[in-house]
C-alpha cells in the first residue's frame, strides 16, 4: 500500500540592512551609516563586513564583525566633499556575500583649479617682484563657500615650503574667480612652485 508524508523544513534567512541616519547633509558633517545583519554564517574569521564609500569610491570608514552571527553596527566619517556616498555591508550565507546598500547626498562646495589658469615661467630678474601666477578657481559644487588658494614652493620635495594663501569670499555654484600671486623672484637657477585649492568645509589637498 502506498503513502505520503509532508512537512516543513526551517531555512535561515540572511539578512541585512544598511542606511544613513541623515537624510540630507553639507561637506564638512559627520555622517553615520546603520548597519545590521542576522544569521550570518562566518567564512574564514568574519561573519560580515561594512563600508562608506565617499564619492569618488574610496573607504571613508570600514568595519569587519568577527564575533557576532546577529548584530548591529554604526560607522561614522567626516563628509569631506559633495556628491553621492554610499553605506555598504556584505553578510557571508554560506556561499555567497549577499550586499545591502543604501545613499546619502552631500551637498557642498568643490573648488578645482581651471585648465585656464596661468602660470608663468619667466625668464624674470632675481630680486624683482613678479606675477608668478594667475589661479582660475571654479565652485563645481551646489552651494556657496569661500575659496582658498595656497602657493608653496618645491611642493613635494625636502624643500617644500608655504609661501602664502589668498581667499576669494562667497563662490557661487558655478562662478570662477581668479586669484593672483605676486612674488620676489629668488637668485635660484629655477624655482618649482605649486598651488592648492579648497572651499570651506572640504579639505586642504595634500601633495
């Protein structure tokens, strides 16, 4: 005689979750991202891992939970320029990384140093003063802030040295200003300079 049977099998569900605590922010904010995952299956020494991501994809902050199959973890950064930064965790089911994403829109300032701008070689007589350049400054971002350009000579070398910084107030979003520098030009065979520029709120470049 024949029969059947049936019944229920149980499956874990892995799961996960990842969003801002804000919703809106400017450059220069700390910002946190909520992370939480449940029944995670540990690969290696790590149940899951978690990130923020800055605009341009590098790692603002990162986490990996070594100790925890269910949790929750809050990571926090400085929001160092405008546009889209993401939150992003990877909870190990036993096969595969299953990802959770949210975003975040930084608004802010982003002063970059226009192709238009002049720097100039010379030949000029040591101990003249000189315009050595002319530096284009153009706000790419979404609100207005003050521009600041720094000049430095042998940037990036044993001799690297600030020489000046000048600040252009209130940039709009899209506005180009120009910020001249004028300097007595040292009895050197060449002299190396270099400028940077950033608006309130982001961060001074680095060589």
């Amino acid at each position: 005689m024949s029969d059947t049977h049936t019944w229920n099998v149980n499956v874990e569900v892995i799961d996960g979750s990842a969003a801002f605590q804000e919703t809106s922010a400017v450059v220069g904010d700390t910002i946190h991202a909520d992370f939480t995952w449940n029944d995670a299956v540990k690969i290696g020494d790590v149940y899951a891992q978690m990130w923020i991501f800055d605009p341009d994809g590098m790692v603002a902050a990162t986490h990996n939970e070594f100790y925890l199959s269910t949790g929750s973890r809050t990571l926090a950064c400085v929001a160092t320029q405008p546009g889209v930064w993401r939150a992003k965790i990877e909870v190990w089911d036993g096969s595969d990384w299953i990802p959770f994403e949210a975003t975040l829109t930084v608004n802010g300032p982003n002063m970059k140093i226009e192709p238009s701008s002049e720097f100039f070689t010379g030949p000029f007589v040591a101990g003249t003063t000189q315009t050595v350049c002319n530096v284009y400054v153009k706000n790419y971002g979404d609100i207005a802030a003050h521009a600041t350009v720094s000049l430095w000579e042998y940037p990036n070398y044993s001799g690297q040295a600030f020489l000046e910084s000048k600040q252009a107030l209130d940039v709009a979003p899209g506005e180009t200003v120009i910020i001249p520098f004028d300097r007595v030009i040292p009895p050197d065979d060449y002299w190396l300079l270099g400028v940077k520029a950033w608006g309130t709120g982001e961060q001074e470049p680095s060589w």
